[in-house]
C-alpha cells in the first residue's frame, strides 16, 4: 500500500496549508465573542430532525411532501461516526445490501424495498451511480427516497434513490475535524474547514487519511482511503451565483472473501444426509479464505462540479449544473466457492473437507459528464400557488471493462500455473487454489495476472431528458402533487473477444476437438435504444399545521443497460431489444411535528409492484412478462424529545413476492424458475428496525446507544440460501472538554454478534464486522 504513504503526505499538506489559511484568521480574532457565534450556529445545523430536503426536486417541506423520506442527518453521521455510505444506510430500516462478485461488481449495491438501487445512487441530485465504495468524510447528509420515484430521478428508482448532499462552501468562518484510533489497527483523521473572504466569495476544504483493519477478523481485510473535496462560492447572499466543487477519494483495500453457505443442493453433494440447512457455514468468527498476498481491491474517483444560479426575481431561479466524474474500479479477490469439490466429508458428513478459491475481478474505468439546468421558483394561477422545478438533463457516459487472467491460462483460478485442474475433493487439498473449510492455508502468490487475453466491453450510454415537477397548493389544507419526466436513453455495448475466451481457443470433449466460434479481436456490437415516459400524483390533507394525511401514486422505468456498463444490470444480444421494466408504487401516509415542531413522526403503507419485468424462456430469448410485488408499512420517528434526549427510530415490515418467473440458464441448460413463483424476494427481510438515542446527562457529558435488527433474508429466488437474523447494538459517549474540544468513545457492536450483511445468490455471505472500539477528538471552532 505504497500509495497510502504518498497519500498521507497529501493529507497532511493540506491539513497544513488549511490550517494556515484558516484557522489562523479563524481563531487570531476576539476568541469569547467569535466562538459563541460559531457554536452557535454549529449547534443550529445539529438535529436529527430535518425539515426540507436538500435537493431542489423536493418543490415543498417534507412534511407537505406525499413521499417517504429519511434522512441520514449531520448530527446522526456525528453520533455513530460512520465512515462509509453503507454503514450510514444501516440506520435506515428496509435497506439491505447485496453482494458482489464478478458479474455483480464488488460496490456499494443497496436493495431499498426489496430492489436493487445501485444505479439510482446521486450527488447533489445528480446521478452518480458508477460501481464504488463510498466514504463519508465529504458528506453533510444522505436523503432516501423510498418508492417508485423516476419522474424524479429518472431511469431506475424502482424502490427508491439515495442522495448524498456534498459539503460546500457557505458563509461562515469555521474549523472542525476528528482525530481517531481505535481496535483493529482503526486510524482515521478528518478536517473540514470554511473561510468567507467577504465580498461574497467563500471556500471550504475537506480532508481524509483513513485505514483499518476488519475488527473480528485476524490477518484478513484491510481498507486503507484518503481522499480530499475543496469548493469555493462566489456571489453569496447575491443573485447571481456560482460554487466550483472537486471530490477525490483514493482507496487500496484488501477485500473480504466472505464465508461460504452449507449449501443444501450442493452439485457434488448427492447423499442427502450430507445436504446442509442454506446458512453459511458453522466456523469461527472473522474466517478468511482470502488469498491475501494476491487479493485486492484499488479505486479512485474524481467528481468535478460547477453551478451557477441566477434569481431572475424573488420567487423564479434558473440554475446550471455541470459535472464531470470519472471511476476506476480495479480488483481481484477470492470468495469461498463448493463446485470444485466437496465441502463435507463424505463419510462423516461433517463440514472437514475443503473449499476452491475461486476468483472474481474486474477493470472498470468509466467517464461521465451530466449537464442539469433548472427552473424553479413560485407562481399563482389565480388562488392557486405553485412551487415549481422545470427542468432539462443531459448525460454521457463510458465505460471500459475487462477483467484479469490469471498465469495467462483463465479468468476464475480454476487451474493452476500448469493448467492443471484444482481437485478439491476429498480431505487434502491438491495445492493452491484449494483449501481447508475449518483452516484454510494461507498460500504465497507466486504466479501472475494481466488483462492481456481478456475480453473487452466499451459501452457508451447517453440520456436526455425533460421535466415538470409541482406542489399546488388550493388552501392552507390541501395540496397536490404533480411531476412528469419523458427519458431518451441509448447504449451501446461493443465485446471484443480476447484470446483467452474459450469461444475463441475451442475445446476438447472426449478426444473430439471444436473449433472457435469466434477469432480473437472478433467483436459483437448489441444496442438498446429506447425512451418512456414516468409520472407521480399526490394528495395532501393537512388537518392541523404540524401534521398532514396524504395518498401518493407514483411510477418508475428500468431500461435495458441501466447500469450503463458499470453495475450488476448489464445489456446483452438476447434481450437488448425489450422494453423498459415498469414499476409502480401506491403509498399511503402520515407525517406529524410534535412537541413544538422539535420531533417528527411518520407512518406509511404501500405497495410497489414490478411489472414486464425481464425474465428468460430459452438459452436465446427473453420476454417481459414477469411480474413482482412488496408490500410495506413504515414508521419513523426523528428529533427530540426533550432539550437532552434525542432520537431516531424505525421499523420497516416488507411482504415480498415473486409472481412471476421464466427460466435461468447456463449455455445450453436451462432450469425452471416458475416453481419459485410466490417465493419471497432475495435481500428482502420481513422485519427490520433501527434505534439511535442520545441523552446529555450533565452539560459536559453525553450517552447514546442504539440497536439494529433484521430477519433473516434469502440469497436466493428458490430460498434455500440464506443469512439469519439478528440484533446488534452500539453505543456512544461523548465528553465535551470545553467549548470547542470534545472526546467521543464509539463501542460498535458491542454484544460481538456474528451476523452477516449480504447474502449472495449462490456460493458465500459476507460476514459483518466484529466488536469494535474507537477514540475519536473531536473539535471545532
């Protein structure tokens, strides 16, 4: 990890040069007076309760908003001190997380409602939906929106979206960071720091330096980031203004290799006394089947932004935003894999025999560019009152994707540097490649990897679209809420056979030779153009002030190639000529201010169904004809209860069904999925709720615990794979020294459940971090 050196050089360069420029001007000034004002204000933006949405496609409060939504705020990232977006998305009920591998890259993949929303993930409102592992120390807070939502969003969106507001120059003079160190070799620093020059013209730097190991898990996983997002705004508090952003993150990780299932249908499992119960597998705690001199895990991602506002009056504002991102996603990594051998022993059925190390990679490099310009303001069409956002999107994106071969032979491990076969049968491992269930060998890697041979993929996917989005109000208790988007979204996909590829090398079967399909440098061009139309409605019925009872439809759109090369929905030959997935949510729902507006209660019921959905018939075509239902209740409560205690809490209840399937194929054989019709949905729990309540037992001293829960949830369509569920809790306290200096100790974990966070559809589970501790310093000023 050479480069996390020449990182923290870079971070410490610029923790010295911010300082210098700011705190020195910061804190050089009458230190009584200037320091009441800003922690004043600190303790202003500091809530777990938050009223209107960050993102200016929300045209109204939350509160008159008929949509579920919650928000991950700046004072609950504080209180837990997360440090990526899916430890964040753990406070939130109803999301889980699915897994990688290779085809599925190894990224951030949220289900929100029991659907995949890895390619509805944004910045600022703008789609950002590359493969990556994203961090925290940039962000000021996460909006989920729950529910079919692509009259919003735009293609995607099935379950909901998730947008991460960046941190961004403002007026103000503040300086504020954390230095922390804790178990499992846990070393983290993070500045944030805001100079207003005056004259309208402020910048803000943000700054990390992050490693640590897996807690739970000895010589094992390894995440190593630093990352740094400078901005600066001119024109504040005028008319016409204009904020410059860039965000860059840097990280080398070792990844987890997970921990295989006790499978129940195992292929070289036929006696069925040896069949397990689908959980993974009973060994200790923090398992490793990595193979650690070899697995890695690089990426780099770069946002750079420019927006200009004008206020063409008081009630109208035009806006541009345009953003150039680009993502590079680069790794191989092993996960436990029992189709080369036999995990049992066949004459005990006891799990002592041995699992292969099968590999997944991937090269990922894509470009983006997105251009938004907005309308958004107030008008009156006689006693009516609109608020408003008109706008138009143009994106461009392009991918390049390959993967690794390994010792020049094949893409999976599954030979070693001879070509010969891994034999993982039996009680002793052939070498390499195979190892122990219960004490799997830690092998140095003496062969190699390149991408030579391998095939490529360039796509290339560009949208333009147009919207409406309008909260009407008829009178102080009724509003009504409209939005249409029209989408043109085209792919194109260009696979370029390497000389690797078994269809280009042909084989052997019984001494019979069958020659290539395809040469090497031959290429397969597959397209997939296409444009729709989405659209929500809603109704709002405020009997008092503080609270409102609202109806909501709303619709959603999933072309082929959403993705755009860069996630888990690719495009391909057979199936690029279907039209769009079309999904649809009906919600109903109710949101109250108590106790002077300081605490916010909502509840919701709803049903979001999946029509036309793409499903297979034969090796060769696809039809839309499947179809899939969750339905839901919701509940949420967020803000304080006295001046000392706050809180945030929820529970979601998901009943999913699979209504309808097709068939699933390898090659030439195919498997019926049609008996799975009413099964419950993979990544799906029944039950899941979340808990974060702090209280300030003496000025000086605040304590917060919290507790996560969810049931069990299948890996796979046949539910026969599976991770349990569980209850893990954590807990906080924080020691305010004086006014601008604080020591916060976070005990994550703490009853050391092993639990496990993401269930793949065969082969592993992903198994969630042991207990850990760290000691953060935290000050501002």
């Amino acid at each position: 990890m050479a480069f996390i050196k020449t990182r923290k050089k870079i971070v410490s360069s610029a923790i010295v040069s911010s300082l210098s420029v700011m705190a020195g001007n910061a804190i050089a000034q009458d230190q009584v007076t200037q320091l009441d004002t800003i922690r004043a204000q600190a303790e202003a933006e500091q809530t777990l309760k938050v009223d209107k949405s960050a993102n200016s496609k929300f045209v109204a409060p939350l509160l008159d908003t008929p949509k579920s939504v919650s928000i991950i705020s700046k004072q609950l990232i504080a209180d837990t001190q997360v440090t990526t977006l899916s430890d964040a998305l753990r406070t939130v009920p109803g999301i889980t997380l699915g897994a990688g591998e290779g085809g599925n890259p190894n990224g951030d993949r949220p289900f929100i409602r029991g659907y995949n929303s890895e390619s509805s993930m944004y910045v600022d409102g703008v789609r950002s939906a590359t493969s990556q592992n994203r961090e925290m120390f940039a962000v000021e807070q996460v909006e989920v929106t729950k529910g079919s939502a692509s009259a919003m969003g735009g293609a995607g969106t099935t379950g909901g979206s998730i947008n991460m507001i960046s941190k961004v120059a403002k007026s103000g003079d503040f300086l504020e960071g954390s230095v922390g160190a804790g178990t499992d070799n846990y070393q983290r620093i993070t500045l944030d720091g805001n100079k207003d020059f005056g004259n309208g013209i402020a910048a803000r730097v943000a700054v990390l330096g992050h490693k640590n190991e897996k807690a739970g898990q000895a010589d094992g996983t390894e995440y190593a980031r630093a990352g740094i997002a400078p901005s600066i705004t001119f024109g504040l508090d005028t008319p016409t203004r204009a904020t410059l952003s860039y965000y860059y993150l840097k990280s080398d990780d070792t990844p987890d290799s997970g921990i295989p299932y006790n499978n129940p249908f195992a292929a070289n499992n036929t006696n069925a006394k040896y069949n397990g119960n689908g959980k993974p597998i009973d060994v200790k705690q923090g398992q490793y089947y990595g193979w650690k001199d070899r697995d890695f895990q690089k990426q780099e991602n770069q946002i750079g932004t420019i927006k200009l506002e004008h206020d063409l009056t008081d009630n109208l504002t035009i806006s541009n935003t345009a953003v150039y991102g680009n993502s590079k996603n680069d790794y191989l990594w092993t996960n436990p894999d029992d189709s080369k051998g036999n995990i049992y022993n066949t004459t005990t059925g006891a799990l002592t025999g041995n699992v292969w190390q099968r590999v997944n990679s991937r090269v990922a490099d894509t470009d983006t560019f997105t251009d938004q310009l907005a309308l958004t303001g107030k008008f009156n069409t006689g006693t009516l009152k609109h608020s408003f956002n008109l706008g138009a999107e143009y994106s461009d994106q392009k991918t390049d994707r390959t993967q690794y071969i390994i010792n020049s032979i094949d893409a999976t491990g599954t030979t070693d540097e001879n070509g010969n076969l891994y034999n993982c049968a039996g009680t002793t491992p052939s070498g390499p490649g195979c190892v122990s269930v219960n004490n799997p060998a830690k092998y140095a890697f003496n062969g190699s990897i390149s991408t030579n041979g391998a095939d490529q993929y360039n796509t290339q996917t560009k949208t333009n679209s147009i919207y409406f989005l309008d909260s009407i109000e008829f009178n102080p208790q009724w509003f009504l809420d409209l939005g249409v988007r029209w989408d043109k979204f085209d792919t194109e996909q260009t696979m370029t056979y390497g000389a690797r590829n078994t269809a280009v090398t042909g084989s052997t079967s019984n001494g019979v030779f069958t020659p290539p399909t395809k040469n090497a440098g031959d290429q397969v061009k597959t397209e997939s153009d296409t444009d729709f139309f989405t659209y929500q409605a809603g109704i709002t019925f405020k009997p008092v002030e503080n609270g409102s009872i609202y109806a909501s439809y709303a619709t959603s759109a999933n072309p082929v190639g959403v993705d755009a090369g860069d996630g888990s929905e690719g495009i391909g030959a057979s199936y690029s000529n279907l039209d769009p997935e079309e999904s649809r949510t009906f919600e109903i729902g109710t949101k109250w201010d108590l106790l002077q507006d300081r605490l916010n209660l909502t509840a919701a019921i709803f049903r979001t169904e999946k029509q036309n959905a793409r499903v297979q018939l034969t090796p060769t075509t696809y039809s839309n004809i499947g179809e899939s239902k969750v339905d839901g209740i919701e509940l949420g409560l967020n803000g304080k209860i006295t001046d000392k205690w706050d809180i945030s809490a929820g529970y979601t209840y998901l009943d999913s069904e699979a209504t309808k399937n097709g068939v699933s194929c390898r090659g030439a054989t195919c498997t019926d999925q049609t008996v799975f019709n009413g099964n419950q949905l993979p990544n799906v729990p029944k039950n899941s709720a979340t808990l974060w309540s702090t209280y300030q037992v003496i000025p000086q001293l605040t304590l917060g615990a919290g507790a996560t829960a969810m049931d069990k949830v299948y890996g796979d369509l046949a539910n026969t794979k599976y991770v349990p569920g569980y209850v893990r809790y954590d807990a906080m306290a924080r020691y305010n020294v004086n006014k601008n200096v604080d020591l916060q100790l976070n005990v994550n974990n703490l009853s050391d459940e092993r639990y496990f966070t993401k269930a793949y559809a065969s082969h592993y589970a992903t198994e969630a971090e042991g207990r850990s501790a760290v000691l953060s310093l935290n000050f501002k000023y």
